[in-house]
C-alpha cells in the first residue's frame, strides 16, 4: 500500500467510531460503564441476589425454632350421640327392692301408696346420664416450648448460617464470572471491529493492486494469469471481510447480553491493555486458596455436613418440651372437662429398626465425601491459576514478537508494491506481503485480546474479579492500539 493512501486510511480510522457513532447512533461504551450496567441489569445477578435473599429469610425462620409456638384453633362437632352413662338397666332391680321394702311390712300399709306415687315417676323416667351433648364446639389455644432436643435446634440454625454464607459465595461466583464474560465479549467486540478494518483495508489494497494489475495487463508487462490472480485474491478477501462483519454482529448482541440490554448499539473505547510487571504465581495461588468462591463453597459444604452429623446424632437423645393450652369459649362443652392445662413432655425413642445408625453413619460417610472433593477441588484451582498465569506470559511473549514482524511486515510489503509497479515482482508476491501484513497485525490485536481475556480468567480464579478494573488503570499496563 502506497504511504499516502494509508495514511489516509489511517485518518479514516481515526474518524470513523465518531461518524458512525453519529451516523448509526452507537453508544461510546467504556469498560467501567460496562461492569456498571451489567452489575445492575444483568439477570444472572438478578438470580443471585434473589438465592441470597432467600437464604437470609431460611436463616430468620431457623431462629423461629428457638420460639414457643402458639397455635389457636377452633371446632364444632356433631356427635352419633349423646355421652353420658345408661342407668335404665337398674330399674328392674330397683323397682324389685322397692316392692319387698313396701311388702316387708316395715312402711305402715296407709302409706304405700303415697310412696308409690313418688316411686312411679321416678322409674318411670329416662335413667341415662348424660355428660356430654351430642352437639358441642370450642376455641382455644395451645403453646409449646422447646426445651431441650438433643441440640437438634442449634444444628438447624448452624446449617441455616451456612446456606446463607453459601448463598453469598455462589453469588460472588457468578459476579466473577460474568466480569471474565464482560472481558470476553467487551473486548473481543472491539477486536471483531478491529479484524473488520484490517479486512477492508485488505479489500482496498488488494483493489488498488487488481487495478494496477489491469493496466500493467493493457501495457503487457504481466501476463493475464497474474492478474486473474489478483482476482481470485480479490473474492476471497471480500469474503472474509462479510465473515468479520458478521461475527462482529454476534459478538454485538453477546455483549448485550452481558449487559442485560436488549437494544440499542455499543463501541467499546477501553483499548487492549497488557502489563509490562506482573506478581509472581505464588501470590495468585494464595489469594485463590483464601478467597476462590468455588473454594469456600466447597469449604462451607464441609462445616454443612458436620453439621447434618450433629443433627443426625440428637436423634438419640430425649426431647423436652413444655406445653399448656386453655379454652377461651366453649359451645355445650361439659363442665367437667378442665378450661386449661399445663405440661412438660418427654420423648425418648428406643428402637425404630436401626433407622437412625443408618442415617448418621451416611451423614458420616457425607462429611468423609465433602472433605475429599474439598482437597481435590483445592488442588484443581492450584493448577488451573498456574495454567493461567504461564499462559498470560505466553500471550504477552507473543505480543512482543509480534511487535517486530510487524515493523517487517509493512516494509516488505513496500519492497513488493515497488517492485511489482516495476515489473520486477509478481501478483502473487505482492497480495501475498499484503495478506501476511493483515495476519500479523490481526495477530497481535488477537494476542492483546487472549491476554486480557486469561489475565480476567486469573484473577477469577483468585477470587479478585472486582480488581480488573484497578489492573486496566496499573501505571504499567501498556495499551494496545489498532494503529500502534
């Protein structure tokens, strides 16, 4: 490419984010606008916010355990019948001994008939006894207090705690991922824009050579097959070009995804970054060991079944509580029943097939299981932030060996382009030094790009996800520009 044409490509560049931003109304997006709006809109937040507010109510009722419970309830009840005792079976006999009283000759005979007046009604009349009527209803209230269950109750409020704080760490796991997700698609949108321009410069270079090509043809100092060549390099770069505007369409609705934003366009204006000074592995292992989100609910896990142990064992112990109730209004209710009444109760189970043994060696067994995948899970992290961080020098190795072919790259192609108006070098040459330029440019854009992305995969596996935006504002984080 001729100097003065690309630096009038350059200017275009310069220019063209406002213009479109003016012509297609896209937003100037920078990255600390971005974690602001997908902390605020993004639903997977949302999600999490609503798993911690949960759990912070199933802790408030585990505290409720504590309380006595007061219950009030009410009832009407129709009976088969009325309770009471049936007497009637005793007038026989009764009637008998009032006969041979009467005819004993004890009661003077003017008075048996005035007795049998009175004795005639009398066992005449219904003999049953009624004590409760068949039709009778109540409101009254009940109240119970734990008093001792085995430490049961205090196991529950344990384990309530530790939902709670699990909830809070599978929160911060998903606030870390989504800022590795945010530096994904924040980035990785800004490197499809980037791989858009290096296309169509292609696409304008190899123009201008199927051009020259054409009148180099007219004026035969090249044969026809170079120029067809030219052609074919021609299609295939305008290909490519419509591939990277496409993917920079999907990238764009990723990073609205991100954001929870359904509408509207974005053009990130936070450049590449890479750091020239970076701590050593051992530092990120000791953060990921004390503040890995995966780590600690893996560690919150464990402390849950020591306490599902401690629950399983109070069922071998007795259970006390304190009880009273009381009638406040009663609909026919005998009085002999009692209105209120007070009690302590005891309950001490011996036997129930081994249901218990069971149950606590499996909560054993539990914590054995958790405590296994705890170290495992431990180790797995090691591995994975020394993994990261040997790949985040690779990235940053490569960007500086990039840096040079560059430099060569772009003289070369000059050489070509000199040579090839000369006649002294083919087609071929010259739209192969202009693919090799776009390549090695679109490789140290992808280089920055890869850097960012593991440096943000580090520091969530450190458990700092937070601090990403502190590292693009180090003193010793070198841009990385699209025209640099």
């Amino acid at each position: 490419m001729k100097r003065s044409a690309k630096i009038g490509v350059a200017a275009l560049l310069l220019v063209s984010p406002l213009a479109a931003a003016a012509q297609q109304d896209v937003q100037l997006l920078t990255f600390d606008e971005a974690l602001t709006i997908t902390c605020t809109n993004n639903p997977a937040l949302k999600a999490a916010a609503y798993e911690e507010r949960a759990a912070e109510q199933e802790r408030r009722a585990a505290i409720g355990l504590r309380m006595p419970q007061i219950n009030v309830a009410g009832a009407y009840t129709y009976l088969g019948k009325d309770i009471g005792a049936d007497l009637n079976d005793l007038k026989g006999p009764v009637n008998k001994l009032a006969g041979d009283i009467l005819n004993s000759g004890i009661v003077p005979p003017e008075l048996i008939p005035s007795i049998q007046g009175l004795i005639g009604p009398i066992l005449g009349a219904d003999w049953f006894l009624k004590v409760q009527d068949r039709s009778l209803g109540f409101v009254g209230g009940e109240v119970t207090v734990p008093i001792y269950l085995g430490g049961k109750i205090n196991a529950a409020n344990r384990a309530a705690r530790i939902s709670q704080q699990t909830a809070e760490a599978a929160g911060a796991q998903t606030r870390n991922a989504l800022v590795s997700e945010l530096v994904e698609r924040y980035f990785g949108l800004a490197l499809a824009a980037q791989v858009v321009e290096v296309r169509r410069e292609v696409v304008e270079g190899v123009r201008s050579h199927l051009r020259d090509a054409a009148a180099l043809e007219e004026n035969g100092m090249i044969a026809y097959s170079e120029r067809l060549y030219v052609e074919v390099k021609m299609a295939e770069a305008e290909r490519e070009l419509e591939n990277a505007k496409l993917q920079l369409q999907t990238i764009s609705s990723a990073l609205k995804n991100t954001l929870g934003t359904g509408e509207g366009a974005y053009r990130p204006i936070t450049s590449m970054f890479v750091l020239t000074q970076l701590e050593d592995a051992a530092y990120y292992k000791a953060l990921a060991a004390d503040r890995n989100p995966l780590l600690t609910q893996v560690e919150l896990k464990s402390r849950l079944a020591e306490e599902g142990v401690k629950a399983r064992r109070s069922d071998f112990l007795p259970q006390v509580v304190a009880m009273g109730g009381a009638s406040f209004y009663n609909y026919q209710v005998t009085g002999i029943l009692p209105r209120w009444a007070v009690g302590v109760g005891v309950n001490l189970k011996i036997f129930d097939g081994l249901n218990r043994e069971y149950k606590y060696s499996a909560a054993r067994q539990t914590v054995r299981r958790v405590d296994a995948l705890r170290d495992k899970a431990a180790e797995d992290i090691a591995v994975l932030v020394e993994k990261l961080y040997n790949q985040l020098n690779n990235y940053a190795n490569q960007i500086v060996s990039i840096d040079s072919s560059i430099a060569f790259a772009e003289e070369y192609l000059k050489v070509k382009n000199a040579a090839f108006l000369e006649g002294m070098s083919s087609s071929s040459d010259l739209i192969d030094a202009e693919l090799n330029l776009a390549k090695v440019r679109t490789e140290r854009m992808q280089a920055a790009f890869n850097y960012d992305l593991t440096l943000a995969q580090l520091l969530e596996a450190a458990g700092i996800s937070d601090e990403f935006t502190s590292y693009i504002r180090r003193a010793d984080a070198r841009r990385i520009a699209f025209e640099q």
